[in-house]
C-alpha cells in the first residue's frame, strides 16, 4: 500500500468517485500533482499551499472544480498550471500574481470563467493563456 512517505508526484486519472484530496498525502508531494478526469472533485485543500517545489498543477477534466484555493498563490516553484476542461471555475485566486516562476496557464474550455485576476500584470516570465487552442 502506497503511504504518503512513498509520494513524491502523484497522477491520479479517472477517478470518478474522488470527491476530495488527502492533505496528509499531498504535504509530501515535490513537482507535480496532476489530476485528470475526475469529476466529482469539488476543492483542493487550503494546505495545497505549503507545496513550496511543486512546478506542475494538472487539474485536467475536473468538471466540478469550483476553484482554486487562495493558499495556491503561496506555490512559489509552480511553472504551470493546467485547468483546461475544469468548466465549474469562475474565477482565480486575486493573487495569482504572486506565482513568479508560473510560465503558463491552459484554460481550455473552462467556460465559466470569464476574466484573469488584474495581478496577473505581476508575473514577470509569464509566456502564454491558453483559451481554446491560441496562446495569448
């Protein structure tokens, strides 16, 4: 069995029946978290936050995902952060602006939401949003 000293990355994939996140599990993740197809996930847990190397946040297909918790702003590694198909989000955290090191958001089909935090003016090696297949 898989105890949360063995978890380095985690990829979880069509788990329809995960409706929420360990927290013990994911205080030991290090680079990449990656979620895909898993509708019934509602929230990630505010101590998502604490992940200080993750690079990579694939939230893919969590069609239920209302949003990300404000304590994702504190991911000072994160490179990239995939929502595409997460169509419940209607908004990102107001300080996403504080992820420096963030080089790229995919936002496909994420049709709820309409508008990026103003604080996304703040990042400075920030390259692309992806909307429906163009880069910005």
């Amino acid at each position: 069995m898989l105890g949360p000293e063995d978890a380095r990355d985690l990829s979880c994939q069509s788990a329809f029946a995960l409706d929420k996140l360990d927290p013990e599990l994911l205080e030991q993740l290090e680079q990449k978290l990656s979620i895909t197809n898993c509708p019934d996930l509602v929230e990630l847990p505010e101590v998502i936050g604490g992940l200080g190397r993750l690079e990579v946040l694939r939230l893919l297909s969590c069609s239920s995902l209302e949003g990300l918790p404000d304590s994702s702003c504190e991911l000072g590694s994160l490179r990239f952060l995939d929502l595409s198909h997460c169509s419940s989000i209607e908004s990102l955290p107001d300080n996403i602006g504080q992820l420096q090191h963030l080089k790229r958001i995919d936002m496909r089909w994420c049709l709820g939401l309409t508008e990026l935090p103003t604080s996304v003016s703040q990042l400075k090696g920030f390259r692309a949003v992806v909307c429906d297949e163009e880069a910005f």
